[in-house]
C-alpha cells in the first residue's frame, strides 16, 4: 500500500462516479423533447463527465507504460488480458440470463448467445483495453522516448482528434477520403490517452501551461454542452458529434481533470483513515463499473426514471444510489475468494 498514488487512486473513484452519472443522464438523453429544459438538463450532466472513460484509459498507461514496471510477454497474457477476459465471461454471462429473462417470455437462445458474446452495453471497453494491453509491449518502446511520445501524441491529436471532427462538421467527405490514404490507422483509436498518461504523469509542465490546459478545459466543456445543444435543436435529433471521446473539447476536458488530480488535489493532506478508505473504494472501482448497469436496470424495474422527475435532482441521485449500490456489491465479492477469482 505505500507505494500507492493517492491522487491517482482518488482519480480513479471520481471517474467511476463520474461513468455511473454518464449512464444515468445517457439513459434519457435520447428520449427526452430536444430543447425542452429536462434535455438541456441530460444534456449538462452528459457533457460534464465526458472525461470519465479517457481518465481509466490514461490511469492504465501512467502505470502499464512506466519503465520501472518491468512486464514481460507472458505477464501481458496469463496476469493482465485473462483478468479481462475472466471478468467479461462472468458479467456477460450474468448481463445476458438477467437480459433474456426480464426482456422475453420465453428464453431466446439465439439472442442469449449474442448478448453474451458481444457483452453488455458498456463492456465494449474491456475489448479495447485488451486490445491495448495486447500492443501494450510496442507502445512502451515509444513512451519511453520522450521525443518519440510527442511526436505520436501530435499525430493523435491532428488525425484522431482534429481532423475527424471537421471533416464531421463541415461534411467534407473529399477530405476524408483524402485522408484516409495516408492509413494512419496506429495513431487512432484510445492509444494516443494510454501514451498520454504516461508522459503526462511523468514530465512537469509549468504552472502557465497548466493554467492554460485548465482554460481549455473549462472551453472543452462549455463547448460540449452548447454544440451539442446547437446542432441537435438544427437536425430535430439528439446528435452525440461533440460526446465523442476524441472529440477536442473532449479531449481537453479530460487532460485539464488528468492534470488538476495530479498538481492540484495531490497536494491535499488525507489521513491514514482517509487513505485507507480511498485504497478500498479504488480496489473497487473496475467491479463498479461492470455491475452498475444491473442497479440502473432495477431502478427502471422499480419504476424510478430521471424523466418522472426533475432531471437536475433526479440525475445526481440515482447515480448515488446506483454507485452506492455497486459499492457494497464489489465490495462483497471483494471479500468473497471464490467470487473474487471469477467476478
């Protein structure tokens, strides 16, 4: 335990709320009269915490990418992917028999077997963590040049980031196309966040610089909210452009909060109760995340939904009951050895 980051471990509960409080406000974002005041409301807290899931991607890099963490091939394999892989069997398989029960009269086995390959809604990001986890060894060959990492972080931003959402926003196909004949394709995707917690964990930044990325990110979300708010109300449809995870003002956002955790909160004093308690909800945090969809389902089964209520309470409280609930789940199993293998 002493050679643990309190400031990373907070960071990662915040952004284990922060995914619970996405869900939430996402299950009526689509559902909710574009422009009434309940949307604009889903709306807020959606964009607010568009940073949760680059923040887990980052949290990984910042240690899997460390030189002095020496992991071989097989480690890679038999320690990090078949957690991974453990874990998505037991969930999916979970997700899937609770899915097929409450949602058919009879059990579907066809549509069974594809819930449980495919993985529930938000598993789609234990596939993209192996798959990084997978390129894990190359990209520690790059994060470890520090000209190398910026180098490769400056393509990520200008091929992942930039060029995608104007061709986006400005329909221009032509540009797309001609962009898509340098098959870039290394510098796309979550690797450019994974590199970026390393370098940005382990090289300073001045205090003017950081200034700035806090500007930005204050920027990153003001505009999330307003584009998306703007360019939903001209289509008639609730249109996720700027939700985005490589959107640049998402982007943004979730390197300002990187950073804050990293020069501001670090600085905060946490007793040795404080620290012990934020170690067990950190250890809790990848569980959180896997069963708090079954508490969003029971909640909408119980008949409580953000839409019967005002959004602006409605939202930030079923995301506390959910994350609660979560909470003494993974903590439960947490204690339980056998469940604790498996789950």
């Amino acid at each position: 335990m002493d050679n643990r980051i309190i400031y990373v471990d907070i960071l990662r509960i915040f952004a284990t709320f922060s995914v619970v409080l996405l869900h939430v406000a996402a299950g009526n974002w689509g559902n909710a009269v574009i422009g009434t005041f309940d949307w604009k409301i889903f709306n807020f807290y959606d964009s607010l915490v568009r940073f949760s899931v680059p923040i887990f991607v980052m949290v990984s890099g910042m240690f899997l990418l460390n030189p002095s963490k020496k992991i071989s091939y097989k480690e890679i394999y038999s320690k990090y992917i078949l957690r991974i892989v453990i874990a998505f069997i037991s969930w999916s398989l979970l997700y899937a028999i609770y899915n097929n029960l409450i949602n058919y009269d009879t059990f579907d086995f066809d549509v069974f077997i594809r819930s449980f390959i495919f993985g529930h809604y938000h598993m789609w990001y234990l596939y993209m963590i192996v798959g990084l986890y997978i390129i894990t060894p190359l990209i520690r060959n790059i994060a470890h040049d520090k000209k190398a990492t910026e180098y490769f972080l400056l393509l990520s931003l200008v091929f992942t980031s930039l060029l995608p959402i104007i061709v986006k926003f400005f329909n221009l196909e032509d540009l797309n196309f001609f962009i898509k004949k340098f098959d870039l394709s290394f510098t796309f995707g979550y690797v450019g966040y994974y590199i970026g917690g390393y370098y940005f964990s382990n090289y300073e930044l001045t205090k003017r610089r950081r200034n700035i990325i806090y500007f930005l990110g204050v920027l990153g979300f003001i505009c999330t909210y307003v584009l998306t708010d703007i360019i939903s109300l001209k289509t008639g449809k609730a249109d996720s452009t700027f939700y985005s995870y490589f959107a640049p003002n998402v982007l943004f956002v979730s390197l300002a909060v990187f950073i804050f955790f990293k020069y501001e909160v670090s600085k905060i004093y946490v007793n040795k109760s404080g620290v012990k308690l934020i170690n067990i909800l950190s250890d809790c945090s990848f569980r959180i995340y896997l069963v708090h969809d079954f508490f969003n389902i029971f909640l909408l089964q119980l008949g409580f939904n953000t839409l019967k209520y005002n959004p602006l309470l409605s939202v930030p409280f079923a995301a506390i009951v959910v994350f609660t609930g979560s909470l003494i789940i993974s903590f439960i199993i947490g204690k339980t050895p056998f469940l604790k293998r498996i789950l």
